[in-house]
C-alpha cells in the first residue's frame, strides 16, 4: 500500500472540496431543503436531500445536489408530474434562483441557486424497492443504504474512485457515456473498503463477473443470474433490490477500460491518472494521413439532433447507425462498412460516420440461384430474373447464375436513396423514430475532407472525436 498512498495523498489534497465549498454548499442545501419541505407539505408529501452530498463523496468541480419530493403512491402519476413541478418551481422562486423543465422518465425542475445546481425531483415514497412505480422511487432506498454502510474514511475512497473515472471518460451511467454510477462507485467501495483494494479485484474481473453486497444469491444461483443479466459485463446486485444490477448502463468497453486503468495504476500509480489529459482536434494533415493510410472512404450522415433528452438521443443515433450498416451490407448491395461511431453535440449537430471498407463496386453483379436438381426453386430462379439478366442464365458447379446490372454502383448513391424517403417509409425501414422526423427535414452526406474539416471549425469537440476514432485505444 506504501507505494500508492503517497500519491493518492496528493491526489486527495487537490480533489477534496476546501471547507469554504463545504460550507457554502451545505448551507445552500440545507435552506433548499427548509424551503423544500414546507412547500411539500402543502400536497402532503417530505423533501429529502439525496446525492453525493448527503455522504460526502462529492467533488469540488460538481456544486450540484437533488432534493426529492416523496408524494403520497395514492397519487396518479399526472398528478405527481404537476404537483412536482409547482414545489420545484416554488422552491427555486423562493430562492430567488433560475430554472429549466427536464424531462426523465418524469419532468422535473432543475435550477440554478448562487452558482450551484440543484435538480428538484418528485418521486413516490414507496414501502419497498419492489413497490416502485419508476426508477426515481429507488433513490430513497439508496440514500439510506449507503448512508448506513458507507464509513467516514471510505468517503475520501470514493472521492478517488469517482475522479478516477471521471478523467477517463467512464464516469456516469448515462446513455453517452455507459459508464459508472456514483451510487455504484459508492458500493464498490463498501464491498471492498478502498480504492486500492478495488483495482486489485478488479484486474480479475472477468466478462459477467458477479458482486454481492447482500448474500441474496448462492454460487449455484450464479448461471441463471448470467442468464437474467445477458450481455451485461459487470453484474453488481443493488443491495436495496435483488432483481436489480445497478452496472446495467455499464458498457463491455467501458468494463476492460476500466480492468486495464487500474492494472497501469497498480504497476505504476501516478497522479495524471485522475486528471483529463487534453486531447487536440484532428487536423486536416492528420485526417489525409489516416486516409492515405487505411484507403477507406469516410461517409458522414449530418442532420439535426432531435429535441429530445440525451438519454434518448444517443441510444437513437447507435440504432441509428446499426440501421444503415445493415442497409448497406444487404446481399444484394454488397457494401462493406468497416467501423462506424455516432456524435452529437446534443444541440445543433449529430453526425453518423461510417468507415467503408467497400464503398464501390462494379456495374456487373453476379446472382447465385439454387442447384439445378432443385426444379420448383430453379424455376422460380429463372422466372424471377429473365427480364433482368445481362448474362446467362448459365451454370456454375451444378449451380443457377446470372449476371444482372447493379441498381447502386457507390454507397453514397444507396444512402441518399435510402435516406430521401417519407416519413412512413424510415420508420418502415428501422430508423428511429426521433431519427427519421429529423431526416425528413432535411441531412446531409459528406465525403469530402474539405466539408469534414469545416464541422471540425465549428465544433471543436467533433475534431477531437475523429482523434479518438482514428486512436482508437487499446483495451489489453
């Protein structure tokens, strides 16, 4: 341990929050709460603080807190959406602070009191995690857990583990980035008391590993929990509900990034491990190098990110891309696609890339039909084609062949078709639907570097995607 506490000592001493922040932040939040209560009682419901500062695990750069208003479950949901957003508005009005309506699963009023963030939630105060009417009513349930297990000292090990993720981008269970929750950082921690600790379990890990806080399940369980969980990487059962794994959002990429951050740190702990490095746009030198290098073409789906809340968007935009990939690589096209990713910057500007390994073809196709000794298919065969061929029907090795003439001899030419179709037709094809009203008013194809360097000027965070894309690291 004597090797890391050095520089996790100087890690914490630059991550903790001053107690000038402490107590600016307890002090806001504990008058919000005031305010927030006496607002709540008024539709017969409680206010209770929730997020990293009821345990203080949180960080300096994130002044932020959530008061959750708990109604009545007699309520119907239009109700709480209602009666949530007065006492949020209230709330905020009374502060003399500023606020916008989001949209989770239920509205919910986020504002802005003296320079700190305050989301203002409603929720159900439900008997048990298994009486939940959405996935806010579990919150309470989590407070209080780690409230009761998480220790004074281990507060500062999650101030770590959090940072840690953080600088590298696997932080957040969100749809975009698919990494790690505070709240199950917060339970790594309880189940194996320090961040060190943590990373020397973790380099074990194998894809599907199980986590127990609560002994609810026995190793002869563990199959069928591998079942219930497919494809999830990290299975971490929430202590507050057995039915439940809290890394659900955590991505397999994500899970051996995380594998190999703490086996570089365990061998070599440094401290630029839990600060972001700056990462440059990619220059127009650099994306004809890429090219000249990989001799594929880049084929760019430009439109306008649809008004809908991130954890929406981007999960659009992957099926989105999947979609197209699958449009392109039919068999009867024979576009090859080599890698694609998707990027947003969640206002005016969401791209598709797709990387073609085979992007053009040749006018001539050849179609193989069934064996020859197959009469009913053969004939449906020739039927089908004897208007079409431009060669043939001939045999090949006992089989049916002809050649026909390609309908799309590029892959731009069969993504504008594709594309430039009614609403109706999209939705028709598997293009989702936020996705489709948004490319009936109108994309755009880019091939052209000059163009792919233009978005670049005007977002510099799409230049530094295209690094990350053509960087692509190194998981092992």
């Amino acid at each position: 341990m004597e090797k890391y506490e050095k520089v996790l000592k100087q890690v914490l001493e630059k991550i903790k929050p001053k107690k000038e922040e402490e107590k600016r932040l307890k002090s806001v939040a504990e008058h919000v709460l005031k305010v927030a209560s006496e607002e709540a009682k008024k539709y017969n419901a409680k206010a209770m603080l929730a997020g990293s500062i009821t345990r203080d695990t949180w960080l300096p750069e994130k002044m932020e807190f959530d008061v959750f208003i708990l109604f009545p479950p007699s309520l119907k949901e239009k109700e709480l959406e209602k009666f949530g957003l007065e006492v949020g508005k209230n709330v905020i009005e009374k502060m003399k602070g500023e606020y916008t309506i989001e949209y989770a699963q239920h509205p919910y009023v986020s504002g802005k009191i003296k320079g700190i963030s305050v989301d203002i939630v409603p929720c159900f105060e439900v008997e048990s995690p298994e009486k939940i009417k959405s996935a806010v009513d579990r919150t309470p349930f989590h407070v209080k857990f780690i409230e009761k297990n998480l220790s004074k000292p281990m507060a500062d090990e999650v101030r770590l583990l959090k940072k840690f993720c953080e600088a590298n981008e696997i932080y957040g269970a969100d749809a975009k980035t698919e990494g790690f929750s505070g709240y199950v950082c917060e339970l790594l921690i309880i189940k194996y008391k320090n961040f060190v600790n943590l990373l020397k379990k973790a380099i074990k890990w194998n894809p599907g590993e199980i986590i127990q806080i609560k002994n609810y399940y026995s190793k002869k369980d563990y199959p069928k929990l591998i079942r219930k969980f497919k494809d999830q990487a990290l299975i971490l059962i929430d202590p507050t509900d057995r039915n439940r794994n809290t890394c659900a959002a955590l991505s397999s990429s994500n899970f051996f990034k995380f594998k190999k951050l703490s086996k570089e740190f365990l061998e070599n702990p440094r401290e630029e491990v839990f600060f972001k490095r700056k990462i440059e746009p990619l220059t127009e030198n650099e994306l004809i190098v890429y090219q000249m290098k990989r001799r594929t073409e880049l084929l760019l789906v430009k439109l306008t990110p649809p008004k809908v809340v991130p954890d929406v968007l981007w999960p659009q935009l992957r099926r989105f891309a999947e979609r197209l990939e699958s449009i392109l690589e039919e068999v009867k096209y024979e576009f090859k696609v080599l890698r694609k990713d998707v990027y947003t910057n969640e206002k005016d500007l969401a791209v598709v890339l797709l990387e073609m390994e085979v992007s053009k073809l040749p006018m001539v196709q050849k179609r193989i039909g069934p064996r020859i000794f197959n009469l009913d298919d053969s004939s449906n065969f020739l039927e089908k084609y004897k208007n079409q061929a431009i060669n043939g029907p001939f045999i090949e090795n006992n089989f049916w062949c002809i050649e026909v003439r390609r309908k799309f001899l590029t892959a731009r030419e069969k993504i504008l078709d594709s594309l430039s179709k009614s609403l109706e037709i999209l939705k028709a094809k598997g293009i989702p639907n936020h996705i489709a009203e948004q490319l009936v008013k109108g994309f755009e194809l880019i091939f052209e570097n000059e163009k792919i360097m233009e978005l670049v000027r005007k977002d510099e965070n799409f230049g530094i995607f295209l690094r990350k894309y053509f960087e692509k690291e190194s998981l092992i």
